[in-house]
C-alpha cells in the first residue's frame, strides 16, 4: 500500500475552442460557474479529499491566472504553475512537472469538469491496488470508451482490439511516479499511448465513480446544462440588480450584473458586471461581456 495522495495536477492549459468566444475572454478553467470560477470547484473538491499541494499548467491567457491567484495559493494551499508556450498536451504535461511530482503519487484532474464524485474512494481505490495508474470511470456517459475487467481497465476505444467500451472516463485519475518513465521527455504527446500500455500489461486501474454529478463542460451546450444542476449554487448573485418588473427563469446572473425593466431571461448565464437592458429577451444565451445587451436574442454569446 502505498503513502497517502496529497499532490494534484490540475490541467489549466487547453484552448477550450468548443467554448469560443467566451475562452477569449478567460481561459476554460476560469470562466465562471455559479458565480465561480470553474477551478475553485475543483479545488475544493480536492481540498475536501485531503489534497494540500497543487500544480497547475497554463498556456492561453497566463496573467488571467495570476490575476485569480495573485498570492500563489488557494485556501492556504499552494499553487505552482508551469507554463507551456508550446502545449505539451496530457502526457507533456505530466512529465514537465516531473520534479514536482518527485516520488509522490498524484491526483491528476482535469480543468474543465465539474463534478461531486468521491474523491477519496479514488485515493484509496488507487493507494490498495497495485497499479501504476488508477482510473476514475462512469457506468453511464456520452463517450463509453473504457473497457474495464475487474477493476482493471482492458481497452481504450478498442485500440487494443480486446474489448468494446462500456464505461465513460472522467477526466480524473492517480498515478504513481514511476508512470514517468512511460512518457519521452520536451515532447508534445498524449498519455493514452502510455495508458494502454498499462492495459497490456495488466496494470491500468479502475474506480468506477457512478455517484454525484460528473459534467463535461468542455461545450457551450453543456456549460448552460450545468446552470440547471440543483445544489451547486444559488441562481442569482446577491450582488446582482433586478428590476421588480424583470423575469428570470432556470438562469444564473452573477455579481453586479444588471436586468432592467420588463426583460425577460430565460436559461441563460449572465457574467459578473452583465448588463440586460429594459425590454430585452434573452433565451439559451451567455453574456459574458459588460456592453449593454437591448433586443430579442436565442442562442447568443453577447
């Protein structure tokens, strides 16, 4: 067995092109969700867990998260970035923060999730078995691409021609230090090939974490869905201003954001400092700039 996990590496580096424009404005890890940005979710979850140290990689809009962590922690615990002027991808990623990671294991978790699973039956799932990597994985998703045998992931989009998928992966896992050895130093490379790897020689773990809410908000679609979880969040912002004569229905309005009189708002996310004009109708939309918003909008980002 081994020592408990207290590291974790949180990817901060993508581009988040699914959610242009609004990752113009702000990298994915950072945009708000329920009046937060979407990292201190997952800091908090990782804090919950037991996690007092992370790493955190960069690549698109740096100085934004030096603007959020001006101190270099979080809640006391601290935060050390690597920036990426060329993206290293997931395998990359790890291996530039080789001499952080030492001879610890760590949790790795991806920025642009939101979710409530269990984190410390993954820490222990993966500190009782004897696996280089252990991952964390759903009964239920969108992308059924893990094959699994007891507690033992099999295949990976059937690349190994062992199995079909049959289980999501969520964008979390633990892996142990010497998983570094598996991944070529200064390349841009993913860690799926060293991943199946592992699954040839029997040694890529399984969670399956099928409690709590796991979302993707990789997309614009499900960044809008994840407003309409219940018990992540209040709607609306106590430093928010609504006209007595204003609707908002299933929509989150975040701090100083404004809606006049008469306007209607409808499944839509309202950055901090947003302004809804009197009379305006805004259905499925994202206002994530402070210029007025008037007008009728569907499926905006304004």
């Amino acid at each position: 067995m081994s020592a408990p996990i207290t590291k974790a590496f949180l990817l901060g580096a993508g581009l988040g092109t699914r959610l242009r424009p609004l990752t113009e404005a702000l990298p994915k890890p950072l945009i708000p969700v329920f009046h937060r940005p979407l990292i201190h979710h997952a800091l908090d979850h990782c804090l919950a867990a037991g996690i007092k140290e992370f790493a955190i990689n960069t690549h698109h809009l740096p100085e934004k998260w030096d603007e959020l962590f001006p101190t270099g922690e979080y809640r006391g615990a601290p935060l050390t970035f690597f920036h990426e002027p060329t993206l290293l991808e997931t395998g990359g990623g790890i291996k530039n923060i080789e001499d952080w990671i030492g001879e610890d294991s760590i949790l790795v978790y991806n920025g642009d999730i939101l979710t409530t699973l269990d984190l410390d039956r993954l820490l222990a799932t993966h500190t009782n078995l004897d696996r280089s990597v252990t991952l964390a994985i759903r009964s239920t998703g969108h992308a059924l691409h893990i094959a699994v045998h007891d507690e033992q992931v099999t295949d990976i989009h059937q690349l190994l021609e062992v199995a079909p998928g049959t289980h999501q992966f969520t964008g979390l896992y633990c892996i142990d230090p010497g998983f570094l050895s598996r991944i070529p130093p200064h390349e841009k490379i993913s860690v799926i090939p060293a991943f199946l790897e592992l699954a040839r020689e029997q040694l890529l773990g399984a969670s399956i974490r099928d409690e709590g809410i796991w979302l993707d908000l990789g997309s614009r679609e499900s960044y809008l869905t994840a407003h309409l979880q219940q018990g992540l969040g209040g709607a609306l912002h106590p430093e928010a201003h609504l006209h007595s004569t204003a609707m908002v229905e299933a929509s989150a309005v975040g701090p100083g954001a404004s809606i006049g009189a008469d306007a209607a708002v409808l499944n839509t996310i309202l950055w901090p400092n947003a302004q809804v004009e009197s009379g305006a109708q805004l259905t499925n939309c994202i206002v994530y700039t402070s210029i007025p918003v008037s007008g009728t909008h569907h499926n905006a980002d304004l």
